[in-house]
C-alpha cells in the first residue's frame, strides 16, 4: 500500500512537473504609456551648404597670365590684393610662306619710304627756287620794272610750292608707319616687347574659393581666372519633392543635421517658383523644388563650407498637446490602423484613428486615451487575448 501511494506520488509529480512546463506563459512585451505631447511633422531631403554670393574674376583682356600664388582659403581685400597680372602675349610663329610675304611688304614699305622721301626733297628744291623768284619779283615790282600782276604770280607759285611740300611730308609719315607695321610683322614668338603689366584686383573682401587657371599661359577675354565669396554668408539649398514643397511656407522652422556638427537652426527663406525634373537613384523621374534655406546662428557652423553634404529637416506641421501613440507599436489589419492595447494581463486588439505622423509618433484621433498602455513592437506570437508579461523599462 505504501508503495502505491510512493509510485502515485512520483506519477503525480511528474505530471505536475510537465504541466507546468507545457503550461502557456505570458510573453515578455515592450510597452509605452499612451500620453499628450506635442507632434511636429517635417520633411527630410539631402542639401547642401552653398555661399550667398560668387564672384568669378575674369581676364578683362586678352594675354598672357602671370603665374596666380594665391590658393583657395586665402583671404583677399577689396581694391588692394592683386589676384593677377596679364602681360601682352607674345606674337605667334611665322611660317616659311607668311614669311617671304611679311619680308616683301617690309621691302616694298621701305622703298615706299625712300620714294617719299625723294619726293619731299624735291618739293624742298622747288619751294626754295620760288621763293628766290618771288622775292627778285617784289624787288623789281616796288621799281615798277615788272607789273604787279608777274608779281602775284610768282607769290601763288610759292605758295603752292608749299602745301605740295607739306603734302610730301605727310606722305613720307604716313610711309614710314606703313614700314614699322611691315616690320613689326616680322618679329617672332619670344621678341615682343611690351608694358607689363594689367593688375587685376580683388573685387570683394572675402577669401578665394577655387582657382581655375593657376600656371601661367594665355587667356582670351572673359576666361575665368577664379571664385571669389565669404564663407561665412552661408545658406543652404535642398531639392524637395513638389508634393512635400507644397506645405513649406517662407519662415517655416528647420534643422539643419549630419553635417559633422551638431544640429543648427534654421528657417526658410524662400520656395522657388519653378520645379526641375530629377532623375532619382532607383531611376525615377521626380519633380523636385529647389527650396533656400538661413541660417539663424551662422558662427555656430564655422566648419561649414562652400559645397558641403547636409540634411534638411523643414517643419510643415506643428500639433499642441496631442494624444499620440509610437508609431512602433501601429500595424496595418487590413486597410485599417491597429495596435496592442494592454488590458488586465492581456493583449488586446485596438483599432484607431490617426491623423499627422512623423518618424516617432502619430497622433490619434480616435481609439485611444492619454494613460493607455499599447505593446510596441508586436511579433506575430501576439494574438487578441493572449497573456504578455511587460517588460521592465531600462
């Protein structure tokens, strides 16, 4: 008798042992307090940081440049450093044909310069022959030997000795300009000679950003030299998708973040009228607006340069004080919103209402009251009714 009732005992612990072991358990959740907090909903693009005004300085004349030693980071004063110097480019080759044509116009011009001169000596000659006859005609006139008019004569005579004179000295200038061009065009790649040099100055006070043409060569007109602009008129540009620039109003409430710094403040100053079509990384065509953004503290973002990768976080919805639930603990049943609500132990399936989200939290319109504990994360062990255990907050 004893030993049924020691053979029954083991046999009830046994199965009690497996009962409790079978037996199912509450599962282990997070949860979170469903409480009234303010919602702010904003749109996060990739920017960059761009300085407010470029200036590019460009060769105003056409030559050579001197080697630029400025580098970008230096800084620069208006009106006092020079940032180039430009000196007259040297003439280029002459080949054997433009040559031979270059030496006969040089021989024709100083043949036409020695013409000229025979010219001007010869209307020298004659001009000093009438003056000799006028002078013999007003001697013998004031003695009546001759009459008046021999003596207006010989006077018009000289005279028109002299202008054909100034006429052939003129020619003779006008041959010897003709022999220096022809000269000039002569002279090759690496004799020019010429004033050195056209300065170019600083424009602005600020610091160099980049240098396009930094060894020395030549340069036409108008050819880019470098960029100047302040690095600390900073302000930042983001391309937003055109559904969410629709709700970004001048002088909304930014943040600027992952720049390498911590986060800046900023506001919008302005939405471009006009969206540019992008392609996208998935290769989808996209409408995006070009949105500008200030920067509220600028000293703050000293390290911020020209050109530099940010993120965006613009504010197009502000909600006060309300209800919200993390958006860890909604899934979809259906077409409907869903959650966990704990109640008594158990997990209960809650549908709800929501309106504005952001990454965190939604806010919920119906379904939902602030002191509500929901389960965040929900696996798919998780059913209505099931028993769950909360877990201790860290």
């Amino acid at each position: 008798m004893l030993r049924r009732l020691m053979m029954l005992l083991v046999l009830l612990t046994v199965i009690a042992g497996l009962a409790w072991a079978f037996w199912p358990r509450p599962l282990p959740v997070e949860t979170a307090v469903i409480e009234n907090r303010d919602i702010v909903v904003t749109v996060e693009e990739e920017g960059k940081s761009r300085i407010r005004e470029i200036f590019t300085v460009s060769a105003p004349i056409g030559g050579q440049t001197l080697r630029i030693d400025l580098h970008a980071g230096d800084p620069v004063v208006k009106d006092e450093t020079v940032l180039a110097a430009i000196r007259p480019a040297a003439p280029g080759l002459l080949d054997a044909r433009l040559k031979r044509v270059a030496e006969a116009a040089a021989a024709s011009a100083e043949a036409g310069v020695g013409l000229a001169q025979a010219e001007v000596r010869q209307a020298e000659a004659r001009l000093a022959f009438l003056r000799t006859e006028l002078s013999r005609a007003e001697r013998l006139a004031a003695k009546g030997t001759i009459s008046d008019s021999a003596r207006d004569k010989a006077r018009l005579e000289a005279e028109t000795a002299e202008a054909i004179l100034a006429s052939a000295r003129s020619a003779l200038a006008v041959r010897e300009r003709e022999l220096e061009r022809a000269e000039a065009a002569l002279i090759e790649t690496g004799t020019a000679e010429g004033p050195c040099c056209t300065e170019i100055k600083a424009p602005v006070t600020g610091k160099i950003l980049r240098v396009m043409a930094e060894s020395e060569q030549v340069v036409q007109a108008g050819t880019p030299l470098m960029e100047i602009g302040d690095p600390a008129d900073l302000e930042i540009t983001a391309d937003i998708l055109s559904r969410d620039a629709v709700e970004i109003n001048p002088g909304a409430a930014a943040e600027i973040v992952n720049w390498g710094g911590p986060p800046l403040a900023a506001k919008v100053r302005r939405i471009e009228p006009s969206a540019v079509t992008k392609v996208s990384a998935l290769g989808i065509e996209e409408q995006r607006v070009p949105v500008i953004l200030d920067l509220l503290d600028p000293h703050q973002a000293k390290q911020l340069g020209d050109g530099f990768r940010v993120i965006v976080r613009v504010a197009v919805w502000t909600g006060k004080d309300r209800v919200s639930v993390p958006i860890a603990a909604l899934f979809r049943r259906g077409a409907a919103w869903t959650v966990y609500r704990l109640d008594g132990g158990r997990a209960v399936l809650q549908t709800v209402e929501i309106g504005r989200r952001n990454d965190d939290v939604a806010e919920v319109t119906e379904g939902l009251s602030a002191g509500d504990v929901v389960i965040l994360h929900p696996s798919d062990q998780l059913s209505d009714g099931v028993r769950v255990a909360p877990l201790a907050a860290d």
